[in-house]
C-alpha cells in the first residue's frame, strides 16, 4: 500500500514528552527504494532507526527566528529565463516543466510520483550543505484533490528525507486540513506520522522555509514574508546530501506549481554549551520491562488528542 505523508502536531504534558501519532494511510512493512540521483555517491544503508519524536520548539506562532542576514546567503536562483547550472533534474520530463508558463516563475507539474517510491518526475536538486542552513521559495499553488504536494525539500535518498510544503488531504482533523502546510520526515524508509496539518490561507501564493540545524528541521510558512509561523519541528537522522523543490503525489490530474524564487542561506552552529539535548531524560515507552517492576521512573510515549479529548497509549 502506499502512503502519503500527512500528520498532526506535537503537544507536551508535565515531565512526559508526548507526541501525536496519526497518519492518513498505514505504512507497509517494505521499504521503499531509494531514488535514483544525479551523482556517484553510493546510496546509504536503510537500517537507520528513526530518531524518536520530540516537541515542537517552543516559538510563538505568529513570530519569525531570530532574522538571518542577507550577508549570509549561500544560493539563490530567481527562475528568470533559465535554472543555475548546479541544479540537477532526477526524473526529468521535460514536457512536465517550464520556464515560460508564468515568466519569472518556475512550474512543476504535481504528478502522481512520490519520492518515497522512486517514481516521482522533477525532482529538482542541487548539492547540499553540512553546516547549517535555512531553505526559502515563494510557492503559487492551491491544491484540492488529495494528495497534492508542492514545497522544499532536504534529501539524502528515496528512505531518509524531509519535505515541507503545500499539500491537499480530504481526511477529518486533526489528521488532515484540507489545504493546508504538511511537514513530512521519512527516516530508515519510515515515515514520522507527525505532519504538524495547519490550514493554509485562502491565496494561491505563499512562503516557506525550512531550517536545518543539526538534527533538528524547523518549519515557517508566511503569506507576506513578514509575519511568519511556526509550523512545526523534527528530529531525525538525514544527511543533507542534496536540497530542492518536490511537487507530486497527485491522485487526480497533474496540478502545476510555481516556485518564484530558491533560497539558501547559512545559520550559525550553537555551541556546546548552548546546544539543546535531542534525547529525553527518562526512558521511552517500550523499553519498559517488567524487571522495572516497583521502580519509579519517567516514561515518554505517544499521546492523542481530538476536540478535547486526550488519551496516552504506552507499550503493551
């Protein structure tokens, strides 16, 4: 069976790291094959364990990180007339994409590929980075049939990525939002069912931005490139091989996105000393074992909530 990346978002309760879990489809239990790339590099082993999920970081919603300065752009590329030569298509169907739709604008048609399965066309990458960063586009782009996907993308293989973007789920919330920003992490070929699904606004054009610092991938998204929202934040191993655009997963008729603009800019490296720990303090839900009977301990598992009503499941 396939699956479409669409998940809801994290939210925290006392001493215990809680994460939601739900997912629009089940995963199966194979692994997807890794998609072929424009380079010689050996692919990566797939037995990667997925870094377990944490809490979102704790920013107000309506407000934008701390300002990066221009002075630290790494890349841009403004569509106009031509690509930079360090783009790379995977996939490539020429009839499926071009420069002249909307001038200024590069258009990707949303056909029904995922990255995932290996068969999604267009794919658009360059060389990535290993310190870190932060991904920018303008994205003009509406979708209404599911699973309709446009946004950024960090990639390492068809198993180990993370893409944040506009997307299109016709399941009941809190696992979908209709139109809305999804914020999808597949790592060792699992998916994270965390998708953070937040409405988009009713335009047809928006900003995103996607942070990479360390281990951690941090999500934006604005309708003016002035007030900005949190979407969400993950953890997860992926090695930042390559960077670029996605628009895919349609199951209807392809839909064409517009990228206005790519974006690349360098973050700072927080210290030691500042650096916030990945790993929780207590242990996780199924490493629990009876031996522990009678002991006090901190436990974190996978918490539930919808229209007010919460439950916390651990392990059997």
């Amino acid at each position: 069976m396939k699956f479409h990346f669409l998940s809801p978002r994290v939210i925290t309760a006392g001493i215990a790291c809680l994460a939601l879990t739900l997912a629009c489809n089940v995963l199966t239990s194979t692994e997807p094959e890794a998609t072929a790339l424009p380079t010689t590099r050996p692919e990566p082993t797939k037995t990667r364990t997925p870094a377990p999920a944490v809490a979102p970081m704790e920013v107000p919603p309506t407000k934008e990180p701390a300002p990066v300065q221009e002075e630290d752009l790494i890349f841009w590329d403004n569509f106009d007339g031509s690509i930079d030569k360090s783009w790379k298509w995977t996939h490539e169907n020429q009839e499926a994409w071009t420069l002249s739709a909307n001038p200024g604008w590069l258009e990707i048609m949303a056909g029904s590929g995922q990255i995932s399965d290996g068969n999604i066309e267009n794919l658009l990458l360059r060389p990535g980075q290993a310190e870190n960063f932060e991904l920018e586009t303008s994205l003009k782009f509406q979708p209404a049939v599911n699973f309709q996907f446009a946004g950024l993308l960090i990639y390492e293989s068809g198993a180990n990525f993370i893409q944040f973007g506009r997307s299109f789920c016709d399941v009941p919330a809190p696992t979908c939002a209709g139109d809305g920003f999804y914020m999808d992490l597949v790592t060792g070929g699992t998916l994270n069912p965390e998708n953070y699904s937040i409405p988009a606004p009713e335009t047809d054009t928006v900003y995103l931005r996607l942070r990479r610092e360390g281990n951690t991938f941090t999500a934006y998204a604005s309708e003016d490139r002035k007030e900005w929202q949190l979407i969400g934040s993950q953890v997860g191993e992926i090695d930042p091989d390559f960077i670029g655009l996605v628009s895919g997963q349609n199951t209807s008729a392809p839909e064409p996105a517009q990228f206005d603009s790519f974006l690349v800019r360098g973050l700072p490296t927080a210290s030691a000393e500042t650096a916030p720990s990945q790993e929780p303090s207590c242990y996780r839900w199924d490493e629990i074992t009876l031996e522990m009977a009678g002991e006090v301990v901190c436990v974190y598992g996978i918490a539930y909530s919808h229209q007010g009503q919460s439950r916390i499941d651990f392990s059997p």
